[in-house]
C-alpha cells in the first residue's frame, strides 16, 4: 500500500472519530458547551440543565428546572435561574406565571412607577408616586415610568389636599366682605356686611308688630263686657194685690 493511501485512511478514520467522540480544545460548536474537563459537550434544551457532563463514552445527561425556576435557552449550566418573585412590597404584581422554560413577568401596581429594571427591560422594583403637599397642585400625573410632578399654587389661589389650586372666593361678587386674607393652603374668610342683615331684619321685626298687634286686637274683641253696678234706692214697689215686688 502506497504512503498516499495510508495517509488518506488515517484522515478518514480521524474524522470519523472526531463525529462520534466529544471534542475537547477551542472547537466547541453554536450547540455545545465546555465541561470542566475541557470536553464540547452536546447543550441541554429549555427547561432543563446539566446533571453530568458527557464523557467519551457517554452524551451530556440533563434534568428538568423544578419548584419557582426557570431555563429560558440551551445551555451548559448545572442550576435553573430562579423565578422573579413580583414582590407586591416592590410594587410590583405578577403579570404571567413564571413557568419551567421562561420567567415571570411583573407589571407595576397602579399609583406606583419603576425605578429599576432587568437586562430584560423588566422592572424589578417600584416606588409609590409623591404626593403633592398642601398648597401644591399635581402639574404632571405619575405615570408607570415617572414619577408625578408638583408645582406650588400662585398668589391667589390655594389648595388644600394638593390636587388642584382653586381661585380665592371674591367676597364683594357673592354680597360679602373680607375678615381674613387666603393662603396657599386656605381661602379667604367672607362675612356678611351689616347692611344685608338690616335689609333682613326690619322686614321680619314689622312683620312680628303686625302679628302681635292683630293677636291683641282679636283677644280684646272676645273678651266678656262687664256688668254696670246699679245704686239701690231703698224703696220698695208694692203690686196692687199688695205684693212687695222684687
């Protein structure tokens, strides 16, 4: 047999090899990993990870994730990736269930924003949106993103619970005067001028004399006249049968 032929036989037989022994060196492909032992190791699929590494008489053995974990690609590692909790202390609620092969998403619970996020743009915790102060107005509403915004009320205006800035009430516009300037925090203080109460009282007060004068009168009307006394004369009339007449 030629040198020719011995070589190609050796290639052929070492490329046989080479497909049915796990490779070891730099060469691993896109579907392998490297094991300790610097052996390309066939990957395990989603959901499971490696239980033992291959050997040259055996394939990678793989197990599947349990409990609250997850494997979301092939791989060559030997612990699941733990499920995100969406904790609701965080703000946070569970959108979709975590399962064996992808993770748990959580959304942001309504009055709260995101403050941090995973390398999956997935937020892993959030605040609750601020509260604007008293004498403050909401300028911009909290989104699930930002953060609400707070502007103080202008000269003339005021708010109480930090909503919204509400005008000062015109005490002259509602027949009123002013006793006491507003706040950022609270309105002006109104009184009723002493003329309006006038305007109410005298027609009330004559009502109230014509009432009682008319009382008085009706009671006087109805009311018994009284007998006149009469003067004894000391005389008695006599009737002609001799009958002293009473």
């Amino acid at each position: 047999m030629s040198i020719s032929r011995v070589w190609l036989l050796y290639c052929a037989v070492l490329l046989q090899l080479d497909m049915i022994i796990p490779a070891s060196g730099n060469k691993c492909g896109p579907a392998e990993y490297k094991s300790n032992t610097g052996q390309c190791c066939p990957m395990c699929g989603k959901g499971l990870v490696v239980r033992k590494d291959c050997t040259l008489e055996s394939s990678t053995s793989c197990i599947p994730c349990t409990g609250q974990t997850y494997m979301n690609a092939a791989n060559g590692l030997a612990k699941c990736f733990p499920c995100s909790p969406c904790d609701p202390g965080q703000g946070l609620f569970i959108l979709m269930t975590c399962t064996s092969t992808s993770n748990s998403i959580c959304h942001v619970q309504n009055g709260y924003y995101c403050t941090s996020s995973s390398a999956g743009n997935e937020c892993t915790f959030a605040l609750r949106h601020t509260l604007c102060s008293p004498g403050q107005r909401v300028k911009v509403p909290g989104t699930k993103t930002t953060d609400t915004m707070c502007e103080e009320c202008q000269h003339g205006s005021y708010s109480q619970h930090g909503v919204n800035c509400t005008a000062w009430t015109d005490c002259e516009s509602i027949g009123q005067y002013k006793i006491e300037d507003g706040s950022q925090t609270r309105d002006v203080v109104c009184r009723k001028s002493l003329r309006n109460r006038v305007i109410v009282l005298v027609p009330s007060s004559v009502f109230l004399f014509v009432v009682i004068i008319f009382v008085l009168s009706v009671t006087k009307e109805n009311q018994p006249s009284p007998k006149l006394p009469v003067e004894e004369t000391g005389f008695q009339t006599f009737t002609s049968g001799g009958r002293r007449a009473s």
